[in-house]
C-alpha cells in the first residue's frame, strides 16, 4: 500500500513538473494585425497633430473660461501687465480643441519667434512624441506658454525673455507637414485656448489650403 502511494505521489509531482514547465514555454504574443492596427492608429494620428500625453487623463480636457480672461481680443488688466503679441506673423492652420490642445500658425521657415509675452525659460529641450524643437516660458499669474516644431533654440533655461526677444526659429522639426509654430498655453497646468488671448490670426487663405 506504501509503494503505491509512494509511485502515485512521484506520478503527480512529475505530471506537475512537466505542466509548469509546458506552461514557462508560453508567451504571450499581441496578434499581427493589432499590432499593425495600433501602429497605424498611431502614425495617423501625429500626422493629424494630435500628440499622445502620457499621463492620467491621458488628455487634459480643463479649459479656463474665456470671459474671464478675453473681452474683444482684449487682456484684462490683471491677468498680465501688457497685451499678448502673436510669436510671428502667420495664418492660423489648426484650431484648438480637447485633442489639440494648441494653435498652429503656419509661416515661413526660419521665420524668427517670439515669446507671447514677458518671463522665463523653463525649458527647452526636444520632444519625442511629435512637438520636435520646442520652448516652454512661463509668465505672470501662474500662465506658460509652449513654442513647438522650432527649428534653432537661441535661449537656455533660465534666461528672461521679453516680446522683442527672439526664442528661435520656425523649423520642421517633429511631425508636421510644413512649417509652422505649435503655440500652447496653460495656466496652473490647464490648457487654455491661446484664441481666447491673442490678437486676431487670420485663417489660411483658401487658395493656400487647397494646396
């Protein structure tokens, strides 16, 4: 009776060793077509000008209201200390929305940019998700402002810019179809409609868009 529990027992342990090492030999493996799927997805999406944001919402959706910021194209008086100036001048080529969370002013390369308004670099680097070149400045009552696709970067982090500075130059850097500034701007970490605060941008004349 010993010797049969004795051979059933090693039976068991052998059948669950050759189980477990069965069950180490497989991997999990996406399908090909899912990943070609998001792969394409993904390209498509850039190429639209919507950038992933890697965070939790994965896309800021806080807008801060415009009333309280814009009246006639015009800046409150204690908001900043002196109207808003466009970086350069341009036509206005994407508009902002909850997936496009900026404006694109499309000018000619190497066309010199310049910050919104009065601050300081703090940063300056290139992105890897699709903004290429870019600036971040950060200004008065807790706004920054974001310069993306630059060609050349002429500021360090830390330095003090005014509006007659010029930051760098437009450029084709990231994923864009042409040249043009990416212009985002926030306050305390929320997405504001950059319409909502600078002078009028005309849209791009029609003869421009069907080419």
């Amino acid at each position: 009776m010993k010797s049969q529990n004795k051979n059933l027992l090693s039976k068991i342990v052998s059948e669950r060793d050759a189980l477990l090492q069965r069950l180490s030999k497989i991997k999990l493996r996406f399908p090909k077509r899912f990943t070609r799927l998001t792969i394409f997805v993904f390209i498509s999406l850039t190429l639209l000008g919507v950038y992933p944001a890697f965070s939790i919402p994965p896309v800021k959706r806080s807008v801060v209201k415009a009333s309280s910021l814009e009246q006639k194209g015009e800046i409150i008086a204690n908001s900043f200390s002196k109207p808003l100036i466009l970086p350069h001048p341009g036509y206005l080529s994407t508009r902002y929305s909850s997936y496009h969370p900026g404006i694109d002013i499309a000018t000619g390369l190497g066309m010199p940019i310049h910050p919104i308004i009065d601050g300081e670099v703090s940063e300056a680097g290139r992105d890897i998700f699709g903004l290429g070149n870019f600036v971040v400045v950060s200004h008065q009552n807790g706004f920054q402002s974001k310069y993306a696709h630059m060609g050349k970067i002429y500021i360090k982090v830390g330095n003090k810019v005014t509006q007659e500075n010029i930051l760098g130059e437009v450029g084709l850097t990231g994923y864009t179809s042409g040249p043009h500034t990416h212009l985002e701007i926030t306050r305390e970490g929320n997405y504001v409609n950059p319409l909502t605060l600078l002078p009028e941008i005309p849209d791009m004349p029609m003869v421009l868009a069907k080419k």
